[in-house]
C-alpha cells in the first residue's frame, strides 16, 4: 500500500507533505489533493467563520501561563530567594502541577531560575568565538556557588545540573557529531559530566520527584549509554507522572535510529509503555511514545502499527478531557467529531509546521491566528457534506450539530 494511503489519509498532520497541495476529505473518504484555494486567507477565513461555529478561547494562555511560572522562577532567582524557590518546585513537582496544556509547572519554575545564566551563554556562543573564560563562565559559577551554599537541596542541584546541560548543548549546536568542532565537543561532554557528578546521590523515586526524573533523562539524551538503560530512565520519569504526556512523547523520539535506538526498539517499547500503563491510558501509550517519532521519521511512520496508534488516539480522547489534548488530537488526525467542543489555534499552528520544538515564535498573536485558518479550513473539508446541504455546523459541549442555515 502506498505511503500517502496508509498514512495520510487517517492522519491530517500529514497533509501539508504533499507540495503545492491542499489535502482534502473527499465524500468517499479516500485522500485526494485539491487545487491551491485562490482566495485570500481573510476572505476563507470569514466565509468558514459563517458557516462553522466554534467556541475559541484565549489562543495564548497557554504561551502567557508558561511565561508566568517561568518569570516566578526568574524572579525568585534574581532576588536570591533560593530557599523559597526551591520550596516552590518542590510542591509544583510533589503535586504534578501543570500548565493546560500539561507542562510540569516544576519545570517551568527551574527553567525560569536559570534563564538568565543560560541565556546569557547562549547569547556568548552566537559569536562563534567565545571567550573560554568570564561572560561564559561567570554565570555558572555563581549557581555553582548557590548549589555549594545548598548542598543537600535536590531542588538547587536540578537547576544548576540542569543549566549545566543546556549551556553543554549551546557549545555543541544541532549539527552531526562529526561537525562539531573538538573544542565544542570537550565543552559539551565536560557540561554534562558536571551535571550527572550533581544529581548523583539523588534518586528520583526516593524523593518522589519527576522532576529529578525527567533530568536524568535529559541527562541519558545527552550522553548516551546502552538502550535499556535509556529505556529505564525514561519508565522512571513515566512511573513518577504517568499523566505527563511529555515523557512518552520524547522517550519516543529517542528510541529512534537518530536518537538512541532503532525502528524495532521504537515498537517494542510503545507497545511495552501500552501495556504497563494500560490501566490509565489503554492502548493511548502506543499513540502517545509513537506520536513525535512517526511526524518527523517517515520510515518510522511507514512501520507505524495504525490500527493499533488509531486506537490509541481514541483512548487517549476517552481518558482525559480537556480540550488542549482534544485539540492536539485534531490538529494531528481526522476524528473529531464527537469530542471538540472549542479550538485552540497554537495547536493548529504548531502541527502545520510538524511540531517543532525549537521553533521560535516572534509573533504569538500572528501564530495562532494561522492556525485558526488552518482548523477552519480543516472543518470545513470534515463537514463538507453537511455544509453542502446548507447546513451550519455549530460545537457545543456534546460535540458538533448540525442546523439549518
């Protein structure tokens, strides 16, 4: 069977593959590739708004929640409040606070903590010729001095092992390893050696901590090691936030060949995390560990088991209800029907440009915007029969209806 009839038809994310094109639903449900619609965005956009009626909350919240967890983190850093920071994360990560759209707030308070000391690096390193000594250092080594003056806090040694591997990335840069100058290489590695010497004499399930979890993951990303023992930190950090949706979605990503595994490793451990939390999500695990492997690995996508992936999207959507998952489920396949009462456009957006992790936006309110264009038309091609027979489909809280026009 042909790649486009296996994969794209059930799964809407693929549909910007095909070049020049826009993908369309036809009344058979076989894939087909429509001609480039000639009227503009805004005219689309206002005749759909006419005819489809959905509920659309604020499109940034999720961005503007994430930026205030990350500015408390900042701030409480900067005014060296580290005993009151740390007690934060703490009840962040025992009580596995989320954002809406499920990012740890634990994360986003350490994140923020250690901003400005990796931003700064990073900032160093865009020159491509760094000096090795003050600006660059000079921020390390003041947390290393907060960690020294906190020596048994396991919050503390997150954030600055956690700096450390980041400022370790910004030396090393996306490229292969081959391209990565010696100098960048050694930086990288002696980054990392840090980090993992800190967190060390801490252990994730003792503490009762994802957040120490998911660090040696990061850790396990970095400096690489046999597959079982990667697969290990990462059932760990699963076992700790079994709702995170996050660590099934990057221990697949690096159970690819590029990453630290293979095509075979990748659909033995998706069934393996299907079985072991089947309890909470059924067969949603398969759907959750394979999710970012088979959107940016079209080999992986090839081999994807799809009845076994389709039905773990509909468990995921029978498991939780809130709408940044539906809407993350919609942007990404074709059965929406019964349970999108509202549209959140960054979703939309982020899956039209393949869920880029290091995409940076400039504009957020612009971003969402697309991405509200891009669900509108999606719709539209969804309900094209009824809106044909000139129905108005309207979404309320049990799903769309149609009505008389």
């Amino acid at each position: 069977m042909a790649f486009a009839e296996r994969i794209l038809a059930p799964l809407a994310h693929f549909r910007g593959k095909l070049k020049g094109t826009r993908v369309n639903m036809a009344h058979d449900g076989v894939l087909q590739a429509a001609r480039p619609a000639r009227t503009t965005t805004r005219q689309m956009a206002s005749a759909l708004e006419n005819a489809l009626t959905i509920p659309c909350p604020d499109p940034t919240a999720e961005e503007r929640a994430r930026d205030t967890h990350q500015g408390r983190g900042q701030k409480l850093a900067r005014l060296e409040e580290w005993t009151r920071l740390s007690e934060e994360i703490a009840e962040a990560d025992a009580a596995r606070l989320k954002t809406q759209g499920g990012t740890p707030v634990a994360e986003l308070l350490a994140y923020g903590a250690r901003a400005d000391v990796v931003g700064a690096a990073e900032h160093a390193l865009l020159s491509g010729k760094p000096d090795p000594k003050a600006p660059l250092l000079a921020g390390i080594e003041a947390l290393e001095q907060v960690l020294a003056e906190h020596p048994d806090d396991p919050r503390i040694a997150v954030i600055v092992a956690l700096a450390h591997i980041d400022i370790g990335w910004a030396w090393r840069g996306p490229g292969w390893d081959i391209e990565v100058p010696l100098r960048n290489r050694e930086a990288f590695h002696a980054h990392f050696d840090r980090a993992a010497d800190i967190v060390a004499d801490y252990d994730a399930d003792t503490l009762d901590s994802p957040l120490l979890a998911a660090t040696s993951c990061a850790l396990s990303v970095g400096r690489g090691g046999p597959a079982r023992q990667i697969t290990r930190n990462f059932e760990r950090w699963i076992d700790l936030d079994i709702k995170n949706a996050r660590a099934y979605r990057t221990f697949g990503v690096q159970m690819l060949p590029r990453g630290h595994g293979s095509y075979e490793r990748l659909e033995l451990e998706s069934r393996r995390a299907a079985g072991r939390t089947h309890d909470v999500w059924g067969a949603g695990a398969y759907a959750w560990v394979m999710f970012d492997a088979i959107s940016t690995d079209p080999e992986a996508c090839a081999r994807v088991d799809l009845d076994f992936f389709l039905d773990g999207l509909r468990d995921i959507l029978h498991n939780t209800g809130d709408q940044h998952t539906v809407n993350l489920m919609a942007a990404y396949c074709a059965n929406v029907r019964d349970h999108l009462p509202e549209l959140h456009p960054m979703l939309w957006a982020h899956a039209a440009r393949g869920f880029d992790n290091a995409l940076r936006i400039r504009c957020p309110d612009r971003f969402a915007a697309s991405g509200y264009a891009d669900a509108l038309r999606y719709l539209t091609d969804l309900f094209r029969r009824e809106l044909a027979a000139g129905k108005r489909v309207v979404f309320t809280e049990n799903g769309a209806e149609t009505r008389t026009a």
